[in-house]
C-alpha cells in the first residue's frame, strides 16, 4: 500500500474508472476517493465506461460522474485509478484510450487475483468485504475526516457487495464501518429506497415471469435460470436489475448455486453464479475465463445459451461432487 500512498501523494490530477456497467461498489468507491483526493486538494474525474443507473441518482447530488464517449477527448491525468477490477479488458474501449496514455495506473480491489491486473500500483485485499471499505481505509492512511458524500458512497459500497449485510462476507470491519457511516449522517432507509424501492410498474410480471422458467437440476442443490434474448429486451426497457432474480432461487432450501445465465445481443452467454455452501464458484467460472468471489462471480461464455446451460451444469457437478464426495 506504501507505493499507493506515495502515488497519491505525489500526484496531482487523478481519473477514477471502473468496470462496466457500474455497480454500486464500484460507484460508491469512486464517490468516496474522488472526496478523499479533492480534500487533499488533488484534481479529479470520474470516467466510466457506461452511465449510472437511476438508482445511484442521489450519488450524483454530490459528485460528477461523466461516461467516455467515443469521439471525445478524456481529461488529461497523472495516474489513472481502476477500481473494482483490476483489467483495462473489463473497462470497455475506455480501457484501451487509458493504456495509451501511458500513465501509471493504480488497482484498487477486492477481486481474486487481482494483484495480477493492469496496474502499476496495487491496493488489493480480497479479505476486504467491497472496495468502498479498502476507500475508508485510505481515509485513514491520510489522516483525513469522511464528509457525508463520502460516507454515502463507502455505505452504497458495503451495501451493494454485501447484501445488505446478509452474504458470509458482512464481516467485522463492514458493520464497525456501517456504524460509523450511520452516525455521521447516512440514512440508510432513504439509500434503501432509492435503490430497491423505485422500480417500474410492469417489474413484478416481469420477475414472475422469468422465475417460472427457473429450473432447480442436480437433486435441487443447483438452480438455473435462463434468460433469452427477448426477455433481456424487457429487463432493459424496464431498466430492471436481474441480479435481483437470483435471490428468491436463493432463498430455496438445498440450493447450494445459483446459476443466472443472460443471453447478450452478440449472442455469447454472461453467466452469473452464487453460492450459499462451500462451493467455491470463483474456481468455476475461472475455467470459462470469469473471475470474482468465492461465493459471487461471473463469466461471459462465448457459447450459444443451450450450450453454455449443459456447460455450467457439468462444471457445477464437478464442483458438487468435488465438495461432496460419495454423494
Ligand atoms: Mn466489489
């Protein structure tokens, strides 16, 4: 971390970037450094490969977030910062204008095998519950006081990676964390609200719809759940979130992995896993390419949607029978 810190010390004007399709770690992560930065009187811009979502609107309150455009020119910057991934690969064709710049690119993540990244200086800790909390550590390294803007975004952070405090990784550090954040001004219910609770009115059809085609395989300890191209079009015209389909299969007793399987306009397969036991789900999708967390990860199969089905059923069984041997 010594290398980060003089890194940033030493540098003036900072671009924050992420992966794509901006989750609420990755966002609120950017929130809280870009508020750690500009207190140490640095320059900062938030670049991503894709806007945000409505949902993370009441970020936006307080803190710019621009989205790369093709044709025009990124700001100039000394050091470019990726956080919640680790791969230029993963930022889009963003990612590629950033590495010809030729700049020193920092890594800021929580994702396994990360220290093998882009960067040219590394904060990685896999142990860490989100990347919003490896921010509220840098707060501390620099000696500086969280504004609420950024305790908004290190909370949005926690929340998004952990479940809201439910998955094995809401740890110690996440709740001491939470608590803090809490008292010096985040409203948690109002962040609740601005995330779940707005969307559109044709979602409960469209989350019945999608369910009923769910599949529980494997003696009910894997549930599929496949969705076409047709059925993506509705999630996107809805703007509805599909991760949220994994949940209620979650919820199923005996299900050990979740397995949400999108077919994309290129015709690939991103494919989503979730593990409740001890399977390790990061070690599965590694085999198609993917990464993540051992319990959350995901990959973009380069199969039809059928194909990819039987794929990540046959490497689901592997791992089940890895895990349960005799069974
Ligand atoms: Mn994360």
């Amino acid at each position: 971390m010594t290398t980060l810190l003089d890194l940033f010390r030493s540098q003036q004007s900072f671009l924050l970037t992420g992966h794509e399709n901006p989750d609420g770690d990755c966002v609120g992560a950017q929130a809280a450094l870009s508020q750690l930065l500009c207190s140490m009187g640095k320059t900062v811009h938030i670049v991503n490969p894709d806007p945000l979502t409505q949902s993370f609107d009441f970020l936006t309150e307080h803190t710019t977030f621009t989205t790369a455009k093709s044709g025009a020119e990124l700001p100039d910057f000394d050091v470019a910062v990726l956080l919640d991934c680790s791969q230029l690969s993963r930022v889009g064709s963003l990612g590629k204008r950033i590495g010809a710049r030729n700049k020193p690119i920092a890594v800021i993540d929580h994702h396994v095998g990360s220290e093998d990244g882009d960067g040219s200086v590394f904060y990685v800790d896999v142990t860490a519950a989100a990347t919003g909390a490896l921010i509220r550590r840098l707060f501390a390294e620099f000696d500086v006081e969280l504004t609420l803007p950024a305790a908004e975004g290190i909370f949005l952070s926690l929340v998004s990676d952990t479940g809201w405090f439910c998955y094995s990784n809401a740890n110690a550090e996440v709740f001491s964390m939470a608590a803090e954040l809490v008292a010096l001004g985040v409203d948690s219910s109002r962040m609740y609200d601005a995330l779940n609770r707005r969307n559109h009115k044709d979602s409960p059809r469209l989350l019945a719809d999608a369910l009923q085609s769910s599949r529980l395989l494997l003696d009910g300890k894997l549930a599929c759940l496949s969705l076409d191209k047709a059925m993506i079009e509705r999630c996107v015209k809805t703007g509805f979130d599909t991760d949220v389909m994994m949940e209620p299969l979650r919820s199923i007793e005996g299900v050990e992995v979740v397995a949400l399987l999108k077919e994309r306009f290129d015709g690939n397969v991103k494919c989503s896993l979730r593990a409740r036991g001890d399977i390790d789900v990061q070690a599965i999708v590694s085999q198609f390419g993917g990464g993540g967390h051992k319990k959350a990860a995901g990959a973009t199969v380069m199969m039809r949607l059928a194909d990819a089905e039987r794929a990540i059923h046959d490497a689901v069984q592997q791992a089940l029978a890895a895990q349960y041997p005799g069974n």
